[in-house]
C-alpha cells in the first residue's frame, strides 16, 4: 500500500523536551536521519520519519536504581507496569517512567535485557540485549518507522524497530531481536502474583514529572501523530488494545473489547496450525499467553493501528456472534 501522510509533506513533527515539558506540535516530515547511517536499510528511506528530538533527546535509562515494592510509594494500584519475571525474580517497569525514558537497560543474575515501549503505539516489548555472544545496550534514536521507536545499539549505532523486532539498517541490519515474555497489566495484579518484585525508582537522574502523563489523551483520541504505511480499517477505536501474535509469517490480532464480549477468562486457539492457551484478565486489562507446554509466549500488546500498519494481512480474533 502507498506510505500517505496525514499532513502535508515537509512540515516538521516538533517534540521538544524543555524543562521536563513534553511539547507537540502534530506535523510530519522525514526530515533528519539524527546522524544514522540509512544507506543499507531495509525500509524506504522516505518511511522513517524525525520524531521532534535528537538521538538521545528521550534518554533510555541504564543501570537503573531498583527499589522494594513497599517502598514505591509513587504508584497507585491501577496504575500500568510492564512486568518481566527471569529465574527467581521479577521486575516492575511503570509505564508513567517509560512515557519518559522508552527504553530501560537492566540485567538479572547476568542476563543483559532492555524493555522498551513506544507510548505513540502503546507497545511494550522486553528484548534479550545480546547480540552475537556480546551484550549491548539500547538508545532512543529519534526516528520513527509506522508511528514506532527505532532503537539503535551502542556498539554499532545499527537501527533496530521495536515492533518488527530485528535491524532495518547499519552493521547489524537484518539480524532479530530475542523477545522476552512480560505481563502489560496493572501494579495491583503484578504485586498479587510477584510479592517480592523489585521495581524501578522514580529516582532516575532525570528532572521529569512521572506522575504528569505527557500523553494525556491521546489513548482516547482517534488521531495519531505520525503517518503509518496501512490505515486500519475503522472496525476498531485506532487505539483499541490488541495482542498481537506470530507464527511463521502469519499474524493474528486479538482485540481487548473482543475478548471482553467472549467473556471467557481462558480459552485456546490457533495461529498458523500452532495452538496457544490464553488467559484473560479483564478487570486489570491484562492477557497471558503459553504454549501447550504451558511456557509463556512472547506477543505485542498495543494500538490496533499499529499492530496493522506493520501487519495489514493480520487475521483478527472474534468472539462468537461478534
């Protein structure tokens, strides 16, 4: 399909970051490559687009200061967490730190890993942060592709897309990303099932308001920022929550208010001949997948605009008599 922007060309989207204060003004350019080598990328030069800021303009955070769950006054129980378990612990990431920072760079008992999330499409995704034996770390490009964060490795500065899960250009292009499972769900539910999690401190480093959404209403709105290369059919809000999943080139959406018709909390299905169990928890809007082995399976929780603009020949989940 034709790449069409929602403004007109060659107006530039301005984010900038002044004081901790996350200003828009909604336009759209390719603009700059924020000093990235695009010579061999995968993607039409034309489709990656300048977000407002510099390379590192939203800073990713490393090394991050980790503190108990009883002393993260900061949250409240409805509060959203991306939540990630390795061996015999587990992490809360608060997506109201994430809005700031996208990318969080950590290690359990030696194993290097990076959350990330993308608040323009709602993606959380947790990557093994090892590539080729050698560990890296990841940075906040300043570039978008499909509404989406580039990442990009500071060992090569090879550009990385969240959602497609490999380099789309640099040293490192073509090589994947490993995903690590993790729970998209409320600091109520993941602290009931994790007890002894640790969680990320308010404490960054950084001069920004974690409690101030810089985002306020966009969940709601039907309008995104940033020019993707699929329209998703209007079916659903633009921003309706999807998991997204993968087998072997096919893809499946499963719509959150789909989930809630069907009114079932566990149920199976299949994706591309591969049965997955799945369990829904529609009061903390939260979804787990496992194999029927009952290992957790890795998916995409985000905006239904997103998840089709990468993946427009998506099958999609419907309750029965939807």
């Amino acid at each position: 399909m034709r790449f069409i922007p929602r403004k007109r060309a060659g107006i530039l989207a301005l984010i900038t970051l002044l004081g901790g204060v996350l200003v828009y003004k909604f336009a759209i350019s390719a603009g700059s490559s924020n000093g990235f080598d695009l010579s061999n990328s995968i993607l039409p030069r034309e489709q990656i687009l300048h977000g407002g800021p510099p390379r590192d303009g939203i800073p990713a955070l490393s090394d991050p200061k980790l503190i108990s769950a009883a002393s993260a006054d900061y949250l409240e129980p409805g509060d959203r967490v991306v939540g990630i378990s390795l061996g015999d612990q587990s992490r809360a990431y608060p997506i109201g730190i994430l809005n700031w920072h996208e990318i969080v760079n950590d290690e359990i008992d030696g194993q290097r890993f990076a959350v990330t999330y993308c608040p323009l499409c709602g993606t959380a995704v947790a990557f093994e942060a090892s590539i080729d034996g050698k560990a890296t770390d990841f940075g906040v490009s300043g570039l978008l592709y499909n509404s989406d964060v580039l990442l990009y490795d500071r060992d090569t500065e090879s550009l990385w897309s969240q959602i497609l899960n490999k380099s789309i250009a640099g040293e490192r292009v073509g090589k994947a990303l490993t995903a690590i499972p993790i729970s998209h769900t409320t600091w109520r539910d993941w602290l009931a099932r994790h007890p002894d999690t640790l969680v990320l401190s308010d404490d960054t480093g950084y001069s920004r308001d974690y409690q101030r959404d810089p985002y306020a209403g966009y969940e709601k709105s039907r309008h995104t920022y940033f020019a993707v290369n699929n329209e998703a059919p209007d079916s659903y809000h633009p921003k309706e929550v999807v998991l997204g999943l993968g087998v072997d080139g096919i893809y499946k959406a499963y719509p959150f208010i789909e989930l809630d018709r069907q009114g079932k909390a566990s149920f199976s299905d299949s994706i591309n001949g591969t049965e997955f169990n799945f369990d829904w928890d529609s009061a903390n809007r939260s979804i787990t997948v496992s194999d029927t082995a009952g290992k957790q399976v890795a998916g995409i929780q985000g905006f239904w605009f997103a998840w089709f603009a990468f993946h427009p020949d998506t099958q999609v989940f419907k309750a029965a008599g939807s």
